[in-house]
C-alpha cells in the first residue's frame, strides 16, 4: 500500500479538482474572444487632443472621455 502524508492528500485532493475548473476556465475564455468584434462605426478619434476612443451610442455627436471636447462622426455617403 502506498502511504502518503495528510498534507500532500490534501494538496492532491486540491489539485485534482482545480485542474479541471482551470481547463474549462481556459477554454471557455477562448471560445468568448472569438465572438468579440468591434465596429468600427464605434471608434470615435478626437479632433483637439487625438485621443482615441470607444462609444457605443450610436449618435452623431460624441464627447471625448479625455477632454471633454465635442466630437462629430463624419457621414460618409456612397454613390
């Protein structure tokens, strides 16, 4: 019979269980990143302080979270 120790049971017991929770974990999280796409009709890029910025309202104005500064989405018409 094999004797082992209680704490490096305990350590086993542990280990045996996260190692699982770890492997669903991961491939949960990769499976989520593939489904994340961005539109590009939600960047918006500051005309005084060139900053750079994500806002999902769909509006034609949008205030810059940096400077506070108004920012006019360009309409773009095709034809």
């Amino acid at each position: 019979m094999i004797s082992i120790d209680f704490s490096n049971a305990i350590a086993l017991g542990i280990l045996l269980f996260l190692i699982p929770i770890l492997c669903v974990w991961l491939f949960h999280r990769k499976q989520k990143d593939k489904d994340l796409t961005l539109d590009p009709k939600f960047i918006w890029f500051c005309s005084i302080c060139t900053y750079t910025y994500i806002n999902t309202k769909e509006e034609v104005i949008s205030v810059c979270p940096r400077c506070g500064c108004y920012n006019k989405r360009e309409v773009t018409s095709s034809g």
